[in-house]
C-alpha cells in the first residue's frame, strides 16, 4: 500500500473549515441582533400613549384606540411566547445557555410591555365608563 500524503489538501480543508465556522459564528450573531431589534418599545421606557393625555368626547373614539392598544398587546404576547418556546428549545442544547437566557430576557421584556399595556386599557375602560355616565 501507498501511503498518500495530501498536507496543502489538509491545510485548504482547515482553512475552509476555520472559514466557514467563522460565517456561522458571524451569522449566528446577526440573527441573535435582528431578534433583539424585535422588540421596539423597551420595557424600561415610559408608555405613555395619547390616551393618558387625550381627553375622548366619545366612546367610539375611546373603543377605537382600546381596539388598537388590545392589537399591540397581542403582538406582544405572541412575540413573548415564541421567545420563550424557542428558550425552551436551547437551554438544554449544548453551548446555547446563553442564547436560551436571551430569549427569556427578550419573553420577559414583551411580557412587560403587554402588562403596561394592559393598564393603559383598563385606564381608558374606566374613562369610557365616567363618559358613559356623563352622558347617560
């Protein structure tokens, strides 16, 4: 037998190799931001809307904007669940502990937001209310 000696094949096949785990590691990193620019209203920012300033005359204008809030808050709920299905999925994955504790802190984050959200409905139930009192 022939023993076949190939170094600059092996060299070229590291290189490769080393150049394509490069791309996957950089790609990796790429759709870890694109997921964190996901989430466009922080939880830490102030949601204050039109509606704690905005005094409605009508209660179709208030239902309008309480359609639009329980709209956004139904985004966020779905976004919160995703992150933390896809959590679930990774932490027990080899090497991704990391990535699963982002997306229970991008859930969590979303989870927020939809609370905030919710208080600014229950807000505007209770100025519809008061309008419907006063005009009733």
């Amino acid at each position: 037998m022939q023993k076949v000696t190939c170094k600059n094949y092996s060299s070229k096949t590291f290189r490769y190799f080393h150049f394509l785990s490069i791309l996957a590691i950089l790609f990796s990193l790429l759709s870890i931001q694109g997921l964190s620019k996901d989430t466009s209203i922080s939880p830490d920012q102030d949601m204050s809307y039109e509606s704690n300033k905005k005094k409605y005359n009508s209660v179709e204008d208030i239902d309008k904007k309480i359609n639009e809030l329980e709209e956004m808050k139904r985004g966020y709920e779905a976004k919160a669940l995703k992150n933390a299905n896809q959590a679930q999925r990774l932490q027990f994955m080899p090497g991704e502990l990391q990535t699963a504790k982002r997306y229970w802190k991008l859930a969590e984050d979303n989870k927020r937001i939809a609370i905030k959200i919710q208080k600014q409905i229950d807000e505007l139930k209770v100025e519809k209310m008061k309008l419907q009192k006063k005009k009733g």
